[in-house]
C-alpha cells in the first residue's frame, strides 16, 4: 500500500509539473539568442527621431565602446509620428532591400504609442499587434526586443506619478508572451528622476518627448540591453553638448536598471 501510494504522488507531483512548466517557460528573456546582431530595425514613432535620431546615438555610442563590433554593425530606423505600433507597414520593412540593406535583419526593435498602456482597448491591440509582428520577424530569422517607453511627466495633460506600472506591466506582460526581449528605459527614466529630481529628460513644452538627455539615457539602455555592454565610463557625448558629468551619471543609472530588470 505503501509503495502505491508513493506511486499516485509521484504521478500527480509530475502532472502539476506539466501544468505549471508552460507558466514558467514564460520568465522575462533575459538575453538575445544572438548576443551581437549586426543589423538592426527601429520601428516606433517620435520617441525615436527626436533629437538627431535614436539610432544614430546608439550606433555612435557602440563605435566608441567598441570600435570593431560598431564597424560592422547597419541600423535602419523606420518612424511615424504619433504611430501606434499596428500603424506601421512591417512586411515591407521586413523585406530585404527594401531599407537599404540587402541582408535580413537580424533585431527589430519595436516601440507602441506612448498611450496605448492607458486603457484595455489599447493594451489589447498593442499585445496583439506586437505578437503578430513577433512571427512575422521570426519568420525572417530575426528577433523582436520591446522598447519600454517613458512615463509622461508635468505639464502633460495626463500625467500620472503611476503611469509606469501600466507602462511597465504592458511590455513585460506582451514581451513573455511572444518571447522577447524588453528593453526598460521607461524604468531608467523613474530612476534617473529618483537620484536627481533636478535632470531634465523630457521636453518642457510638452511632457511626452525625450529631451536629448532622455535620448542618450535611452541609447545607454539599448547598448546595455541588447549587446550586454556596460556604456559606463563610455566618452560617447554627441559632440561636446552633453557634460561628462551627466553623461556618467546616465550611463551608470542605465547600466544599473538593465542590471536589476534582468536579475529579477
């Protein structure tokens, strides 16, 4: 009786297993499979081509981290003002040749519109339309990374203290549904914000767009993010505008929430 007994538990031990090991199949990705992609899409609205280009700062600040991988490395940036994520044409940025670059992208980087966290309607589109790009990418032998976006902050009319947590929630949740990676930069914006009240990162007139600073915070996430490299220390400033000061101040605070998103 004993041994039979042993028998039903080990056999309902291993039917919960199967039934709890999808939910945890689900974790936060923590890492591409393809540690260094060389070409890379932006896909997003004006979060992206403010102030010169978030692109052009990332590919700028990975030469000077590391000069060969920056050598080799093609960005392609494809925006819409005011775009949610379901506006954008994606097959055909996704057809070689179309963009400029004869080879298939191997990261597509994908941003939604910085309201489609604030009601269910929008949230559901965004998961959906984010899952169906996910197999469209997948398809062409890329990855999909989700691009955290920024909180509103005053005067925007619908600014909230916690508007991050529907942000934050919506990306993690739609990213370990379709396996990808997220990139928090919404997160380094609350961190930056929390060391230094005073840091101006988004624009003033509007309380929506990054200010140059949120664009190169935003740069030293991705460089974090998706290469695995640290930008601290890095002497990537746009030129002489940004101060080494807050240049190390950001790059250290994006290097430290990559760090704690990924050890959770």
């Amino acid at each position: 009786m004993k041994n039979i007994a042993n028998i039903i538990l080990y056999i309902a031990v291993s039917i919960l297993a199967l039934q709890i090991a999808p939910i945890a199949a689900q974790s936060l990705k923590t890492a591409l499979d393809n540690s260094a992609p060389e070409r890379v899409l932006f896909v997003g609205n004006s979060y992206f081509y403010y102030n010169d280009s978030l692109h052009n700062h990332v590919s700028r600040m990975l030469a000077s981290l590391d000069p060969e991988l920056g050598e080799r490395i093609e960005f392609k940036s494809a925006t819409i003002g005011g775009a949610a994520l379901d506006h954008h044409p994606l097959d055909s940025h996704l057809t070689p040749g179309k963009l400029g670059i004869d080879e298939p992208f191997e990261l597509v980087i994908l941003q939604g519109g910085s309201g489609e966290p604030l009601s269910e309607r929008r949230r559901e589109e965004f998961a959906r339309t984010a899952a169906e790009f996910e197999r469209k990418i997948s398809a062409v032998g890329a990855e999909t990374a989700l691009y955290m976006t920024h909180a509103y902050s005053p005067p925007h009319p619908r600014f909230d203290p916690n508007m991050i947590e529907s942000i934050e929630s919506l990306y993690v949740e739609t990213a370990n549904e379709i396996g990808a990676l997220v990139i928090p930069v919404g997160l380094a914006f609350e961190e930056a914000y929390r060391r230094r009240p005073d840091i101006v990162l988004h624009k003033q007139f509007d309380g929506s767009h990054p200010d140059m600073l949120g664009t190169y915070l935003a740069a030293c996430v991705i460089v974090a993010s998706v290469w695995g490299i640290s930008p601290v220390d890095g002497d990537y400033d746009y030129f002489g505008t940004i101060n080494r000061g807050d240049a190390l101040f950001l790059q250290q605070v994006a290097q430290d929430v990559v760090t704690e998103f990924l050890r959770r």
